[in-house]
C-alpha cells in the first residue's frame, strides 16, 4: 500500500488535472461567451490526431532502432513522436476552424486550446494519476512488485511536477489554437507552420533533456509557456484595441 500523503497528493494532482480543464472553459465561455462548440471540436480533433499518430510512431520507432545506433537513434527516437504530434495536432486545428469552428473570434480560439489541452490533461495524465491512487491505496494486491515499486518511491513533490506540466501544456495549447487561428483572421498559411515548427520544437526539447533530469525538462516547458502566455497577451491586447477602435457597423433597417 502507498503512504496517505502520497495517496492525498495523486488524488489533489488527478482531480485538478481533471477538473481544471472544465473550468477554464466555464470561465472563458461565461466572461468571453465563446462557444462550447469550440471545445469539444479541440478536444475530439485531439483524440483523433492522437489516434492517427499513434501507430506512425509506433511502426516509425521501431523502424529508427532497427535501422539506426548511437546519437542517430536518439535524435530519430525524440523527433518522430514530435514531429507527429506538431504535423497532425496543428493540422487538426488548421481543419477545425476551416470547416467546424467558423465563428473566427479570438475568444473562439481561446476556448478551442482549452479543449484540446484540456482533453490531453484529463485523459492522457488525470485519469491516470487518479488510477495510480486508487489502486496503490485500496488495491495494492493488484499490482506488480515492480509497479508497487515504482508507485512507493514516487515522491509527493514529483506528483505535482506532473500537474504544474499540464498546466504550462494547456498553455502552450491554447496559444498554439491562437496562432493557427489568426492564419485565417490574417489570411496568411505561414502562421500555421510557426505552429508546427514551435510544437515540434517544444515535445523535442522536453524529452530530449529528460536525460539531463525532470526538473531542467520541466524548466524547458515553463520557458515555452512563458513565451506561450507573453504571445496569448500580446495577441489578446492587440484584437480588443483593433475591437474598440473599428466603427460599429450601423443596423440594417426595414423599409416600412
């Protein structure tokens, strides 16, 4: 059985993982009445990508370790997974407000990030860590020596390093959403493939310095969601000045 203090602290990590998500799209939906819409299309178009580019990375891996050693086989490992991950998660928003979400406000996009890092959150790391507590604490039987292991040497701060990850991930997705979105809103693909090259970069640069230790592949993430975050400003200031200052479309009128 795993310590209480480690049980309480996979339970506050996977309910907020869970729970965040939601509430974020309650606050961006009840302060900026963006669409619902918005984030189940993010959150059904991620699920997709991750379905698509599942097996690619599977078959893909598999072929770079038989095929390649050394540094080679590292680099290849790392970039395939990323590069899937910018090519079919940045298309699928790319598809998403060419054909679903066509209501091009910036709110919209706000709120389709919020879908599709909030489904990553809940299914990829809260329903996971919410597992973890539950079989560790009242069914421990169940487990593998090797998995219970793994489980009671977990320390509580490095659960909370995995929720503080979400957090900068549903960031950087939401920025990401903006991005793809304003190649609409500005007419102009190239937006597109920064979103690409900016996700690709981001998954290669966390995992690759995973060798160097969680906390510097943690410190790369929250640099990422810092630049994310400054851009989500920035970009966010920009739409309400051009809002306020464009002149109000007078109403059509009936003729009599």
């Amino acid at each position: 059985m795993i310590s209480f203090t480690l049980f309480f602290s996979l339970l506050i990590s996977g309910l907020l993982e869970i729970f965040i998500p939601v509430l974020l799209g309650l606050f961006i939906w009840s302060r900026l009445k963006a669409k619902w819409l918005a984030f189940l299309v993010g959150a059904v178009l991620w699920f997709v990508a991750y379905v698509v580019r599942s097996p690619i990375n599977t078959y893909g891996t598999l072929w770079i370790y038989q095929n390649f050693k050394g540094a080679a086989l590292i680099y290849l490992s790392v970039a395939l997974p990323s590069l899937t991950a910018g090519i079919f998660e940045e298309s699928a928003r790319w598809l998403a407000f060419r054909f679903a979400v066509k209501d091009h406000r910036l709110e919209n996009g706000l709120m389709y990030g919020a879908g599709h890092g909030g489904i990553e959150s809940m299914l990829l790391v809260g329903v996971s860590v919410l597992s973890s507590a539950i079989v560790g604490y009242f069914y421990p039987q169940t487990l593998t020596s090797a998995q219970m292991a793994q489980l009671t040497t977990t320390p509580e701060w490095l659960v909370f390093i995995g929720l503080w990850e979400r957090l900068c991930a549903m960031t950087f997705h939401i920025a990401m959403s903006i991005l793809v979105l304003e190649s609409f809103r500005q007419k102009q693909i190239w937006y597109l493939g920064v979103a690409i090259g900016a996700h690709f970069f981001l998954n290669f640069a966390a995992v690759y310095t995973l060798q160097w230790g969680i906390v510097q592949s943690e410190l790369v993430v929250t640099a990422f969601a810092v630049v994310a975050l400054w851009y989500i400003w920035t970009t966010w200031k920009s739409y309400k000045a051009t809002a306020v200052e464009a002149p109000a479309t007078p109403a059509p009128t009936t003729p009599v």
